[in-house]
C-alpha cells in the first residue's frame, strides 16, 4: 500500500541511462510494473527496498548546464559510510563521511548531470 503522503523530487536528466544506472548504485531501481510496455521512456519512477522514490525525467534539451545545475538531493540513511566507500572516488573535495554542524553525519557527491547529492544521517542517531 503506498504511503498515505509523501514527498517526491522528479529530476530533471540529460541522460536516463547515466542517471538511472547512477541512482541504482543508491539502490534505486525500477520494478518491472514501473517500465513502459513500449513507446515513451523519458518519464522513469525508481524505488528502494525502505521506501524511498525518485522519478527521472528527460530534461529539456540545454535546459541542465554542467557546472550550473541548481537541482540537489539528500538522501537519509543509515548505510552512510557503506555508500561513501562505493562512491569513494567520486566524493566532493575527496571528503569522506563527517558530522556537520547542523547535526548531520554526511558527504557529498554529483550525479552525471552535477545534481548535487547529499547523503547522510542525523549525528544522534549514530
């Protein structure tokens, strides 16, 4: 049953393909019920196991101008080091996992399109 509200960013892509292989790596991942059966698939709803959805949707052609790319996420979860460690290489400013000032333990990174994503968990909770 889905949730009774929530709340869900649609991002903007240039490249599906990129985005959606990236947001997998997050653990996103569209079901089968969530794949056009032909035609369009410039609109894609991506799910995790805990609840969590994102929806890509093909951007307007130079509408997403790298280096200029106001969008950002932040993803909460607990498996905050386990993601730093997959994304290792690609972390801003090569800086790990660290607790922020306004009681978040998180790290920071770019998708394909420079979207920033944050990911973290609150301090008090760790």
């Amino acid at each position: 049953m889905p949730p009774s509200r929530a709340l869900t960013a649609i991002l903007p892509c240039n490249d599906l393909d990129a985005s959606e292989n990236f947001c997998a790596r997050l653990g996103f991942t569209r079901t089968g019920d969530d794949k056009p059966a032909e035609g369009d698939d410039s609109y894609r709803i991506l799910s995790d196991e805990k609840g969590g959805h994102l929806h890509l949707t093909q951007a307007v052609e130079g509408w997403l101008i790298r280096g200029r790319n106001p969008f950002g996420l932040y993803l909460y979860t607990e498996e905050v080091d386990a993601l730093a460690e997959a994304f290792s290489g690609e972390l801003i400013n090569g800086r790990g996992p660290e607790h922020k000032p306004w009681g978040m333990y998180e790290f920071a990174l770019s998708d394909p399109d420079e979207t920033l994503v944050r990911i973290g968990w609150p301090s008090r909770l760790r």
